[in-house]
C-alpha cells in the first residue's frame, strides 16, 4: 500500500509503513551510469517511460521501445529489459511508471481516411471511441503484468498522451489539418444548432475585440473542447483504479495555467479544475517554469495555480529539466539543445532556488535527467547529494505557509482572452512573475476555491482575471473577504450573465471607472513603467474624485486606484514595486524590499540577490540564523538580518 502522508505540514512517500522523501529521478535516456548516480545521491524514488513513439525532437521518448504492439496486443519484452535495468543498478529504489496512451502507426493503419494522431491532434481523438477502448484495455492489462511481476517496488503509476506527453491538444495550431468536417467540429456544430457554422480557425477565434464573450460560438467551442479533453483524462484515471484500487499513487502532467508559450486557450487544457477534483488522481506534475525563469538574474516560478492543488488534496510533483552546462551533445538525430547553462554554479544556483520552492509549497520533486549525461561530473553529484541532504534536514521539521497574500486565477475567464492580445500573460504569468519580487510570500489558487478555503491569516486577496464572476461569488467575496484589501485587474466581473457590463465591474470595485478612449496602456509608478504587452480592447480608466490615485497613464488618466478596501487596476502586469507597497499598506510583513526574489514560509527564508549583493532582510524575530547551503552564522538584530553574496547567489536561512 503506497499513499501521501503529511507530517507538520510536510509530505512523505509512505511504502507500506516506511517512510521515503518525495524526491525522485527520471531520464529519457536512463542507463546504469545516471541512476547509480542518482542512487548515491541518495535518490531512493525514480520514474520509468514506457513508450514506443517520437517525441516533439523527433527522437525516440524511450530507447528500449513500446509495448502496444496492436489492439490488444502487447509484447512486455521493452518492459521488462528497462525494469530489469533498473531493479540491477539501484536495488533499493521504488519506481513510478508512466504509460503513453497516444495512437501507434498500427491504430492509423486500421483506421484508414481518419485522423488518427492523438499525439498532435488529441481534441480530435477525445471523440475517437476505438482508441478510448483500446488505451484503457493496455492500460488495465499493462497495470495488471506489472502489479504481478514487480508490484513490490512499484510506487506509483502515470499516464501521457497528447503534445509533448503533457495532453497538450495541437489541432488549431496544425495549418495541415482540415477540421472542415471532424467528429469535434460536427459536435461543436449541433451543439450550437448551427449545422453549416464554418470550421474554427485561429484567425477566425482570434478577431475582432480582446475578449471573447461567454455567449458567443467560439468560446462554446473551446469550453466543448476543454470538457471533452478534461472528461477524457478522468475516464482514463477511473479506468487505472479500476484495476489498481488507490493501492498505488497515480498522477500525471495537466493544468498549466502559468505557461510560457502563448497557447494558454487553444491547448485545450483549462478545464483542469475537474480532473484536479478526480478522486482517482493522486499527483499533479509540472516542469518548474521556463525561459527566463531558468536564468541567474530572474526569479524561478511554478506553472500551475500551485498551492489550489494542494488544497484540493493532491500532491504537486516540480520537475527540474534544466538543461545544464554538460547538455550540449548531439541526440540520435544531430539536434542539440540550446538553452542550456554556460557553467556549473549557474545551474547550482538555479537548482537551489527552485529546491527552496519545492519546499516553500509543501510538494515533491524529480530531477530530469532529459537525454542523459547532464549531471555526469563529480560537482554536479556532490550539489544533487547536498540538496537531497537539506531536503531531509529540513524534512524533519515542521512547514507552514506563512503567506498573507492570497492570489486567484481563473482558468475559465481565460477562455474569454484573445490569445494575440497576451491578456493571459499580463493578467496571470507576468503578475505571478512580479509578486516573487515583491518581497512576502503569496498563495495561489483557483478563483472556484475561494468558496471552501479558510481566508483567516491572508490580509491581501488579488482577484487577477476575474471577468466571470458569478453572483455566488461576489457574495461570498464581500462576505468572506470583509475588511482584507481586495485587488482587482481590468474588468472584474464584466459578464453579467447577457452581456459584458461596465457597470458591473465598477459596482464590485466601488469607484466610477469609464472606458478609456486613448490606445496607450502605458502606465507609470513611482517612475517605472510598465503596460499591456500588446493593442487592447476595451481599456477602462478611473474617474473618481473620491478614490486614491497610485498610478497613471503617460496622458495622466488614472490607471491604478484605491477606494476603501479595494484596489482597482486597470492595466495588468503591475511592478513588483506596486505590488510590495499596496500590501505593505495593508500591514502585510515585507521581508525583502529591493525585489530580488524570495520563498519564504514558516520553517525559512530564502533570498535571490538577483539585483543587488548587499542585502537586507527584515526577519520577524531577532537572533542567530543559519544559511543552509554555506553552513555560516548571520546574525539578526532590530529586525535585520544584513549579508552580502555574490549577485545570482542563492540564500537560504533558518533559525538556530
């Protein structure tokens, strides 16, 4: 029996009564050398692809091959070599195996004149009942072979399918494909009662105005799509427990809402909230946040609506793929990676960052070993063996957020956002980039959470891209969030159920707000700028004598207000300075106030000096405290906790 148990607020991996870290390893190239590394390490969890296709470099996802070799046909053969490698190199590990569900070559031969390509066209195959029925028949049958032959080291099992094995639906992004007449849009078209309605494109869903309205055939299409998409993943993840009755974790990728690439709508993927609420799934995994994330003067992310999975009673997996300083070699096909580190203590730095979000958000890691080798030198393995140390050190303890901040975000009110304005950066990923700066720990959670989440030790609640907010909630808001500093960006609450209505949004807010004629977002805080990333319609502006001006426009509208308990912006992507000063106001503790990153909870506080190498913390208590990864005594008084580091160090204190 496999199940997550927390203790003091931290997760364990419990295996039948004993106790594992929840840190893992995964390779798509594993081979002896890099899980007897990682075993030494003191890595005891890893996980296994089982897959016989390409991935998006077009090179094999696995070496050892498939299993699916027809309908209901399967051959254990690559299984059992890739197992048996495993088990030989690292005796005491446990293993996570994950299954690709995606359409072989021999599913498009039976199904001649179809589109058949689950990979690239998953919204397409969500309607296709032969390969519904044949994936979930491997699946039991797999899952079956496997619980037989080696259930005493299996901890966990997994499932992919769709782009980038992360049920990704590409379709509207393949100008290839006809969706003149598929299973989805004949469904979309009875649906709507418009028998000879024109296939959607993304020209023709991305025109007109920024926002796409709740009635309109286009966002039917996408929130078809979503369900259809979501309800396949639960039918999948019932069809798993069918077999493996929750004596095993099960998980999977699902859910970005944090993206970097700006498919946030048409991947298909925000109808998570129901596959989060599945009883059947155990874990939700995520790579750590990309591109900039990743460099040494920035500040590491998540992809998800992170601490919403917690609350919904699921553990978050962080997946460290970074491409380290080693990853520069040619793959079977000649590509090489590009975006990989020039040196070992730009990684490391890195790595430790993201090993104190890990640990901030009460979650587990693995670290991915992508196509092998990318930690095959002696300082990279003594770093991997030093932070799997400092996790169980700390993992001994106890670990709480501290957050007074409160963040919500709402993957249906994304549906209403025109991917070409980037409304679901500057409203989601940019905003979420900025609060990491601001210098106090935040929470971030689903706007359908608020409902059944305790608010009592948040005193700021940021509502970001709330243009769907029902009666339900606006009650529950002013019930619930009485007297807590409120944040609203943009157009809070616009639809009211007919039509978008301006007046909504001003009556939530509490202050007259107008549309805005002017095209210009720019906007300016004490002598930061900062604007939409790109054209939007509509742009509102506030007109209210009573109301507190803390940001304008460059024509000197008013841009950002506050009235009362509420703040009012009109334009996202707000400064991490805006952001560090509107909380400070609302007695929010500020640990760092020069906006060079932190995680922080009850157990720690860890800094970035990411601008600058004399730093000052304002700890909460005065004393001897401890930097984890050094071992070196800093001591606090009046509040301050003063050190210097070399810029892009990572620091991680605890109290002695």
């Amino acid at each position: 029996m496999v199940q997550i148990i927390y203790d003091k607020g931290i997760p364990f991996v419990d295996i039948n009564g004993q106790r594992f870290d929840p840190m893992a390893f995964r390779s798509f190239r594993p081979r002896p050398d890099n899980v007897q590394l990682a075993s030494r390490t003191g890595i005891q969890l890893y996980q296994i692809l089982v897959s016989g296709l390409n991935c998006t470099l077009d090179v094999p996802y696995s070496l050892y091959g498939g299993v699916w070799k027809g309908d209901g046909e399967y051959d254990f053969t690559a299984f059992d070599e890739q197992f048996e490698m495993f088990c030989s190199n690292v005796p005491n590990g446990y293993f996570n195996v994950m299954l690709q569900l995606d359409t072989c070559p021999w599913f498009a031969e039976n199904h001649p004149g179809e589109d058949a390509d689950s990979y690239l066209h998953l919204g397409e195959l969500v309607l296709n009942e032969d390969w519904k029925r044949s994936a979930a028949e491997y699946l039991k049958a797999f899952i079956t072979y496997a619980e037989e032959k080696y259930g005493d080291r299996i901890w966990a099992y997994s499932i992919a399918a769709g782009l980038c094995n992360e049920w990704f639906d590409h379709s509207l992004y393949d100008f290839s494909f006809d969706r003149s007449n598929t299973r989805m849009t004949n469904l979309w078209r009875k649906g709507i009662g418009k028998p000879d309605a024109p296939a959607p494109t993304i020209a023709s869903m991305d025109a007109g105005d920024g926002l796409r309205a709740p009635d309109s055939d286009d966002f039917r299409y996408l929130t078809l799509s979503n369900e259809l998409l979501s309800d396949l993943v639960c039918y999948f993840a019932h069809e798993v427990q069918s077999v493996l009755k929750h004596k095993k974790l099960f998980g999977l990728f699902y859910g970005y809402i944090l993206m970097q690439d700006n498919h946030q709508v048409f991947w298909n993927t925000n109808g998570y909230e129901k596959v989060w609420r599945s009883p059947d799934i155990d874990m939700l995994y995520s790579p750590a946040a990309y591109s900039y994330h990743r460099q040494l003067d920035n500040v590491s992310s998540w992809q998800y609506a992170v601490d919403s999975i917690r609350a919904n009673g699921k553990l978050y997996l962080h997946e460290n793929d970074h491409r380290t300083a080693l990853a520069r070699f040619p793959l079977e096909n000649g590509a090489v990676m590009k975006d990989c580190y020039k040196t070992f203590e730009e990684w490391r730095e890195v790595f430790r960052r993201e090993l104190a979000l890990v640990m901030q958000k009460q979650s587990a890691f693995w670290w991915f070993d992508f196509f092998g080798g990318y930690y095959s030198a002696p300082e990279y393995e003594e770093e991997l063996k030093l932070e799997c140390e400092i996790y169980h050190q700390l993992a001994q303890g106890e670990r709480h957020s501290n957050a007074e901040i409160a963040v919500f975000i709402d993957p249906t009110s994304m549906l209403c956002a025109k991917e070409r304005t980037k409304l679901c950066f500057d409203l989601g990923k940019y905003c979420i980039d900025e609060l990491h700066r601001c210098g106090a720990p935040f929470d971030l959670y689903n706007l359908s959470d608020l409902k059944q989440l305790d608010m009592s030790q948040y005193k700021v609640c940021i509502f970001l891209n709330a243009y769907l907010l029902p009666d339900e909630l606006v009650e529950c808001i002013a019930q619930k969030l009485k007297g807590k500093t409120k944040i609203y960006l943009h157009a809070p609450g616009l639809w009211d159920g007919k039509t978008f209505n301006l007046e909504r949004t001003a009556s939530l807010c509490g202050m007259r707000i107008v549309p805005r004629l002017s095209e210009s977002s720019r906007t300016s805080y004490l002598g930061t700028e900062y604007s939409f990333s790109d054209h939007i319609e509509p742009l509102f502006q506030v007109e209210d004598d009573a109301a507190e001006v803390l940001a304008r426009y460059d024509d000197g509208a008013v841009s950002c207000a506050r009235k009362g308990d509420v703040v009012y912006s009109a334009v996202g992507r707000l400064t991490w300075q805006l952001w560090r000063d509107i909380a400070e106001a609302a007695g929010v503790h500020i640990w760092d106030e020069n906006g060079s990153g932190t995680a922080i909870c009850s157990q720690f506080v860890c800094s970035y000096t990411t601008l600058r190498e004399d730093c000052e913390l304002h700890m909460k208590e005065d004393g001897i405290y401890r930097e984890v990864f050094s071992g070196q005594l800093y001591e606090c008084r009046d509040g301050l906790l003063r050190y210097h580091a070399q810029k892009g160090t990572t620091m991680l204190f605890v109290k002695e």
